[in-house]
C-alpha cells in the first residue's frame, strides 16, 4: 500500500477523533520505520545526529570509559560499531517489514469481505448468508494464522498509543525537541565552576563538581527515560568520586 493511504489512514485514527495537545496535527511522511510523521517531527528527526547525537557523544564517550560494559552510545549514530548498526538496521526493516505485511494483510482481508458482503446481499437464502460468513470467518482465520499476525495488529492507532513514539515530547503542553541543547547549558556551569576551582595536579574534586553539573543538565533537560538514566548515572559517579580532603 502507497504511504499516501498509510497517512490517511493514521491521520484520521490519531487526530481524527478530537482535538490533542500536538501543534503539529498533519502527518506529510513516514519514518525510517515506516510510521507516519508530521513536518515538525521529520525536521527533529533528520536534526538528531547533529543537534542531539553530535553533543552527546564525547560524555557518552567518557561513561563508556568509566563504566564496565560500555553501557552509553549504542543508539548514537557516531559511535556506533559495526555490530550495532547492523542491529539498528535490522531494526529498521523489521519494522518496515511488519507495517508492509499489514498493509498486505489487510488488503486480502478487505477483498474477501467485499466478495463475500456483495453475494450476502445478493441471496434472501438464510442458509445461504450463513455459509457465507462462515467462510469469510475461516478464511479470515487461516490469512491471519499464515501471516502470523491477530487482530489486535490491526486496531486503530489512536492518539494516545501514538504518544509512545514521541520521544520530543510534541504531544504534551511542553515538547522539547532537543533536550541537550538545554542539557548543555547546565553541563556548561558544571565544567566552569569546575575549572574555576580548579589548583593543581589530579583534582578529583574538579571531576566530582564537573559530574554534577553534567547529571543536573541531563535530567534538566527534559531528555526522557534515557537522560533521566544517564544523569542518574553521573551522579552516582560523582557521589563515589573521592574527597580531596581524604587524599591529603
């Protein structure tokens, strides 16, 4: 099916059925994944490796360092290895591999009901209708069986389920596109308060203030469940960084 109908169908089904919270309540394309995406959230999108990614990644860079297992990064498009972008694009066509099948799915399933409404309508035979729905009912069974796909594949997206994807938080009273941007204003204060105090030698003390202030810039930043995660990380760090008091 042309993406054309997939925007149709979604427009209708997530802001068809009143008024939500998002400025932005006209799909014009799809994503990567094959989910329809209004202007504002392609712009944010195609931004991210740049504005979100780019500023990230030397501090994930850092955690991976610091942590066992190098935990931060696997989403980041320039720190990814070659194993992980292989996953991201697995990812990718598994997701356009599924709405393609639904797609399909659903279009056997519209022309069997079709066939089978037009020959319901065209008999007063009781028996006759009967036999009727009861084949499109098994033939309906056997395509989803075969597809390995249920009926609950095909539940209508409404506004709320759609919500989940909105990471930029586009459907709340205050999105906030790029949240590292804000982030790195308060990892900024961090790095100079720490610099400022900064005497001479290894000052873990330096390190300590510098972890603050980039773990207050993440979960400031209104990043979601992911910069909530890693700020909570560089705190912890920063309270297992030793006192200077304690080295003399």
């Amino acid at each position: 099916m042309a993406n054309e109908e997939i925007i149709k169908r979604y427009q209708e089904s997530v802001f068809g059925q009143g008024p939500t919270t998002a400025a932005d309540e006209t799909f014009t394309g799809v994503s990567e994944q094959g989910i329809p995406v209004t202007q504002a959230q392609d712009i944010i999108q195609r931004n991210q490796p740049y504005v979100t990614d780019a500023p990230l990644a030397p501090f994930q860079k850092l955690g991976n360092v610091l942590l066992p297992g190098q935990p931060f990064g696997k989403q980041n498009r320039w720190l990814m290895n070659a194993e992980q972008k292989k996953i991201h694009e697995a990812r990718q066509l598994e997701s356009q591999s599924y709405m393609k099948k639904k797609d399909e799915v659903r279009d056997r399933l519209g022309i069997i009901f079709d066939k089978a409404q037009k020959r319901i309508e065209e008999t007063d035979d009781p028996a006759k209708k009967d036999e009727y729905r009861k084949m499109v009912l098994k033939a309906k069974n056997d395509i989803l069986a075969a597809s390995g796909l249920t009926e609950a594949d095909f539940a209508p997206v409404g506004a709320q389920t759609y919500s989940l994807y909105d990471e930029a938080g586009l459907f709340t009273t205050a999105p906030n596109p790029y949240p590292v941007v804000e982030a790195a204003g308060y990892m900024g204060l961090g790095t100079y308060g720490s610099i400022k105090g900064f005497n001479k030698g290894v000052n873990l003390g330096l390190v300590k203030k510098f972890m603050q202030g980039a773990s207050k810039g993440f979960v400031r930043g209104k990043g979601g469940f992911w910069g909530v995660l890693q700020g909570r990380s560089l705190e912890e760090l920063s309270a297992l960084a030793p006192r200077t008091s304690d080295m003399k």
